[in-house]
C-alpha cells in the first residue's frame, strides 16, 4: 500500500462546516447536511469513508479478474452504515454485470473483498497519533 496523504482545511469566513480536502492532487470538498448545520455542498466524512472502502473493492476485484484473465464484469460496489452505537456495521453489495461467472468464482471474488486494502484496515485496530503543532 501506498503512503496517502490528506488535508482539510476550514477557513473562518467559509460556510459553517464546509471543509476544503486535498487529497494528494485531487481538490474536494466535504460538508455536513443543512440538519447538523451544515451546507450539504459535499459528503459528509462517514461518506468519503465509505467511498474509500466501495473504490478500494471495486478497483481489487477488477485488479483480480484482470490477473486471472478472467472476463471482466462491470463492478459495482454499494455500502451503508447499519444499525446504531455499538452495533453499527458496513453492509457491502457486489454487483458484477455483463459476464457470467461460475459459483467458484463469485466465491472467491467474495473471498477477495473480505482481504483488500481498506476492509482490513477498517475490520482491523489503527494507531492514530495526533500532534498539536
């Protein structure tokens, strides 16, 4: 895995919770929605890391089908956050469109979204360590 690196910066003339991200050379934007104050002019940070984990499956499994000159499918990879506190978890859907894979291998693609980057980061502890500068 590649070093990443991430900035957000939010002004004190900008709108309430509008933060401006650079995420190594792409420029975003997050956001709270308009009912916990914000102006919903981008995702909020739950979302970017949803999409972190949808982009991380979407791009392995390709990567992996690829590797395996297996035909390629059309991938699409939803998640949500489910239930609340303690017992809140990602649900994941797969959807592979235009070929036809045998039971083993939708097993094994299964298989191969419960192990790339950004599953098992977030299935797995972090250090964090932040410094006040």
């Amino acid at each position: 895995m590649s070093n990443s690196q991430a900035t957000a910066r939010i002004g004190s003339a900008d709108a309430n919770y509008l933060v401006h991200l650079q995420a190594g050379s792409h420029a975003l934007v997050g956001d709270e929605s308009a009912g916990l104050g914000g102006t919903d002019q981008g995702p909020p940070p739950f979302a970017f890391v949803l999409s972190g984990l949808v982009s991380c499956t979407a791009i392995t499994l390709k990567m992996y089908m690829q590797r395996k000159q297996w035909p390629v499918a059309d991938v699409e990879v939803t998640a949500v956050f489910q239930g609340k506190d303690e017992a809140r978890f990602i649900r994941r859907e797969v959807r592979l469109g235009g070929v036809e894979l045998g039971e083993a291998e939708r097993e094994r693609l299964a298989q191969i979204c419960e192990r790339t980057p950004v599953t098992l980061f977030l299935k797995g502890a972090s250090r964090i360590e932040t410094t006040f500068l």
